[in-house]
C-alpha cells in the first residue's frame, strides 16, 4: 500500500499534466456515457407516444346496428374509461348533381357522412376546413372540383332504396387529411391492399342525415352503416411500442 501510494505521488510531481490530461478523458467518457444512458432511458419512455402521435383514431368499430351503440359505449369504458367515443354514420349513394351556370355535373357513386358537432372536437385533424364554415353541409375539395361548386351551390344527393332525390346548400369546403382511416374497410383479408377513399364526399350535421337517409326501406340496408371512433386516453399504454401493441390488441 506504502508503495502504492509513493508511485502516485511521484506521478504527480513528475508528470503531472499527463495525469490531469488522463483524468479529464476518463471523466469525458464516463460522462458521454452517462449521456447516452439517459437518452436511450428518455427514448424508451417516449417511443409509443411519438410513434401513436400521428393516428387521430385509435379504433374504429362498426356497428351491426343502432341498438347495439350502447353496449359497444359501456364496453369500451369498461377498458377505457377516459375513452372519448363518437358515431358517424355512412350512406353509399348512386351520384351528386349540381347545375352551375349552363352546365350539369354528375358524379359517380359517392359517400355521404353524418356527424356529431361534438366530431370535430374529439378529431380535430379529421375534417379540416378550407373555404367557408366548418359547420352545416361539407364539400371534400375533390368533390367540390369535381362538381364545379363553391360555397353557397347546391347539390342534389341522389339517394338509394327508390327515395327521391334531396337538394343541400353547400356551406363549407373541406379537406380529409385522413380519409383512408375514415372509409377503412372491415373484414378485408389482411393480403389485401388499402381501398382507396371514394373521391365524391358530402360531410352534413347528423340530423339532416337521419333526415334524408332514415326513410331508407328496411330490406334495402346495405348503403347505411354506422361506425363507432374511438379515442383512447393513452396514459395506460406501455412506454415500449410492442407491449403497448400487445395490450391493444388485448
């Protein structure tokens, strides 16, 4: 120990520039490794949020009927109970007319959405505006482009099961940053690509929906459904990506 001790003393009276030199690296490594144990901790911590960051719909479940709503409501809090849920409802419809000017435009079959005012607040980035109000009868820009109508126009929905066709004032245009979420198809084959949006969309408030679609006859149901949105509260989930991945999927 003597000796020791008289080594390092004669070490620093004869070199001591490389011991402070050798001391002053050991403390750099020892630090940036440091360093990188905490980013990696703060990584890990971080991963499922920064990778769930850019999905505004955490699930989504279609409904066999209306009455089943309640159920799939008292389900889903009883997983999540700060889970935010809102139904929207869907109609196929054989076309869109709209007369601008001396022409007539007519689309293809197109899809018409009806919404709680509360949507927009529980999605935010879903629906986004683009010209005029964000409330009332929606365009989705494709569709406004491809009828020739702005703000103000009207448009006649052409409605399945024999009802007559229905006249609609446009009040905004909108874009659908998330459309492929939106028109998701269920019990496709998981072999099977992404089915690509419909390019004819109207957005319009849920009652006017129930309005022009609930006549629909019973034996003619196919074009309507009803989907459950779900947003889940997310602090529960697992820091990493896999776990968090297997308790969804639970």
């Amino acid at each position: 120990m003597g000796l020791f001790i008289s080594w390092i003393a004669g070490l620093v009276r004869r070199r001591p520039t490389r011991l402070v030199g050798a001391t002053i690296g050991v403390g750099l490594a020892l630090a940036l490794l440091a360093c990188l144990g905490s980013f990696v901790d703060s990584s890990v911590k971080t991963m499922t949020a920064r990778t769930i960051s850019g999905l505004p719909i955490d699930w989504q479940i279609l409904l066999n009927s209306r009455a089943d709503e309640r159920a799939v409501r008292a389900a889903v809090h009883e997983t999540d109970p700060k889970a935010e849920m809102e139904t929207i409802e869907y109609a196929d419809v054989p076309g869109l007319v709209a007369k601008t000017g001396e022409t007539v435009q007519t689309t293809g079959r197109a899809a018409v959405l009806g919404i709680e005012a509360a949507y927009k607040k529980t999605f935010p980035t879903e629906i986004a505006p683009m010209a005029g109000s964000d409330k009332g009868v929606l365009a989705a820009q494709q569709t406004a482009a491809n009828l020739h109508v702005s703000v103000g126009d009207m448009v006649t929905i052409q409605r399945p099961g024999g009802l007559p066709p229905a006249d609609v004032r446009i009040d905004g245009i909108i874009s659908l940053p998330d459309a492929g979420s939106i028109f998701q198809k269920f019990g496709a084959a998981p072999t099977t690509g992404p089915q690509a949006p419909p390019d004819n969309v109207l957005v319009l408030p849920v009652d006017l929906w129930h309005r022009l679609f609930s006549e629909q006859t019973p034996d003619q149901p196919d074009p309507l459904r009803s989907e459950m949105h779900v947003r889940t509260s997310r602090r529960n989930l697992p820091t990493a990506p896999e776990a968090a991945y297997a308790w969804e999927l639970r």
